[in-house]
C-alpha cells in the first residue's frame, strides 16, 4: 500500500502552493534535487576527474529510460527537449510521403515537419478528441507517417494507440508518438503501442528537469545508417567516442548517434532519480492515482456547473488533464496565483492537472475559491 500523504513530504512545493500546474512544469521531488546537487558538488571537488564515473551513469539512466518504457537500451537517445527530438525524427521522415497528424497537437510535433516543409494534413477534433476513424479516413496512398501525442495537451484527450497501432501497421505507416503529456503519468509501452518513433522531455510528469529529453527509434530502424541519419553530428554519435579521429565517419549504429557534444550530465542524472521515483512507486499505483484525483476533479466542476472541455465520457480518454471553460482565463489564473494555487490557461479555458502527490484537499481549495470568483 503506498501512502501517498508521506509520499507528499518529498514535495517541498506542497508547503507553499496548492500547486495543480504538473502539466506545464512538474516540481521535483527532494531526491531529485539532491542527486544534482550531487553531481555538482562533484564537480566542484574534482573536475572532470570522475568522467568515465558519469559516463557510467548516463548509460544506467539509459537502461533505466528503457525498461520505463520497455524498449531497448539501443533504442533510446538522449536529447534537450520533445522538440530537439522531433526536429530529428521529422528530418528522417518528413521526405518519404504526406504525414497525417491533427489540429490539438502542441507546435512541437508539428513545427519541425513544417520547417522540412513536409506534406501535411491535419485531422479536425471533434468535441475534444481526435478519432482513429478519421485519421484512417485521412490516409492515402502517399501517406507515411502518423503524428500523434498520446495525451493531447489543450484537452487531456488520451488517444488509443493499441487501435492506432492496429491502423497505421496494416496501412504501413510510421507512428511517431509525442509522450511528454503522458510518460511519468500514465503507462507507457512502445511495444503493446507498436510505436515506431517516440520524442518527450523530462520538466513535466517525469519529475526531472528542463534541457533533458529522450527519443526512442525502433531496433529496425537503426540498422540503416543512410536512411536515418542524424541531421547533425559530433564526436558523441560516433561508435568509438574514445577515438579522436577526424577522418573517420564511423557513425554509432544505436540511438546515441543522435547525441551532440558533451552530455549533460547534471540533467541526466535529474532524469535517472525522476525515474527511479517514480519506478519504485509503480507506475500503475501512480496512474490510477491520477485519474482518481481528475476524476475526483470532474465532478467538483460539475457540481459548480462549469463546462468541461476536456472529453470526459469514457474513461479510457481521460489523462491527467482537465480543461474548463471560462472567459478571461489567463487573468482567472494570475487570481489564483496571488492565492497561491497552480494552474495554467489552455484549450480556451483553466487546466488543471494533478499529479501523484497532489491531494483532494489540493482540489477542494482550487473549488473553494473559484466559486469565490467565477
């Protein structure tokens, strides 16, 4: 049984906010804090002394993101953010056909392929939500790539990527996942998702740090060195990194081909203890934790009569993310922020996203005073 009260503890932010805004920047918990507070003490007594101790580090961090998300250590390469790795995934996809995402997506699954002035059409929403019958109604005969957030940031909409899968395998077409509203939060598996190509970063769910991220790229991909290739390239994407050799192109044939320059490693290290926090909960134990906490959410709103935008009719599309609607929402969020209680204004109204160590006493006093000023 995991009590989740002491769990709460760790948060110091808890003492200050009532703070209900994990799906914008997730506060970190102290063991966060301290493993980079570690690593930098490090660096203050040593220098580089401890490097291959780092190194070593990184590569546990990247065993550790792959079982998370039950993928291959090879398969997984760090980044700086969702968006670095989307430029990089857009790069390798973006001239072999017409790609098909929709109109909720967050700029930075779509920008990077707008740059490589990629082919693409986007799907409408309907009531919040981005139906698999519409997208394969989308799909033709140019058609290549699928791309999709698992949980949609403007709606907490969580598309079904199992029947997604289902579609975009029998059409032959790439599924490249935004994860960044989802991993950390809910359960995550490339595999049972059949997800070809995945980009997220770690400031959010995750409980790590802004300047991380990671991409996945199925084993199969990563065979081909002229098909995917970086789109840039540094002594860190090499095979042999301890080579210094500057006419050699000997190119890594895992995901750290994608990596450029120095690690950072204070972020990395950020990244490992999010995850090891997180494992040692469940992330099962966590996501039912969190949608118990939006559901609990759901039905205060309703009960003030307030418009959810958020689709809230089946449960399988429920996240961690609930959007209301109201006018004048960013000045309704400086309001509570002088009361010191968290949200964000998307969607065209207030998102509210709880995360684990958030309470039903968190949501009461959101309720208590937006029925004060709305």
């Amino acid at each position: 049984m995991v009590n989740f009260e002491q769990i709460r503890l760790d948060f110091p932010v808890t003492k200050h906010y009532t703070y209900l805004a994990n799906a914008a920047i997730s506060p970190i918990p102290m063991q966060v804090f301290k493993e980079a507070s570690r690593f930098h003490k490090q660096i203050l007594d040593n220098g580089g002394v401890l490097w291959d101790k780092w190194i070593g580090e990184m590569e546990e961090t990247r065993e550790l993101y792959a079982r998370f998300i039950s993928a291959k250590s090879d398969e997984i390469g760090f980044t700086h953010s969702t968006s670095e790795g989307m430029n990089i995934i857009a790069h390798m996809l973006s001239s072999k056909g017409r790609v098909v995402s929709n109109e909720l997506e967050f700029p930075s699954s779509l920008l990077p392929w707008y740059n490589k002035k990629a082919d693409i059409y986007l799907v409408k929403e309907k009531g919040g939500k981005i139906l698999t019958v519409d997208i394969e109604n989308a799909v033709n005969e140019k058609t290549r790539t699928v791309v999709v957030s698992h949980v949609q940031y403007a709606t907490g909409f969580r598309q079904d990527l199992v029947e997604l899968a289902e579609l975009t395998k029998k059409k032959r077409l790439y599924l490249v996942v935004n994860a960044t509203q989802s991993l950390g939060a809910l359960n995550f598996d490339v595999g049972k998702f059949a997800i070809d190509f995945m980009s997220c970063n770690g400031h959010k769910w995750i409980l790590s740090s802004f300047g991380i991220g990671a991409i996945y790229l199925k084993k199969e991909y990563l065979e081909s060195l002229t098909e995917f290739q970086p789109p840039f390239f540094s002594q860190f994407g090499q095979k042999q990194r301890e080579i210094f050799e500057n006419r050699n192109l000997d190119i890594s044939d895992t995901a750290s081909r994608f990596e450029l320059g120095s690690p950072h490693f204070s972020n990395i290290l950020s990244l490992k203890a999010g995850l090891q926090y997180i494992s040692r909960i469940g992330i099962a134990k966590v996501e039912k934790r969190i949608l118990s906490l939006t559901k609990y959410v759901i039905k205060e709103l309703q009960k003030l009569k307030l418009v959810i935008i958020s689709p809230i009719e089946e449960e399988k599309n429920r996240s961690g993310i609930v959007v209301f609607k109201v006018t004048h929402a960013n000045e309704l969020v400086k309001k509570l922020e002088k009361e010191h209680i968290i949200v964000s204004a998307r969607g065209g109204g207030i998102r509210i996203s709880p995360h684990f160590y958030n309470n039903e006493q968190d949501i009461d006093k959101l309720i208590s005073k937006l029925r004060s000023l709305i």
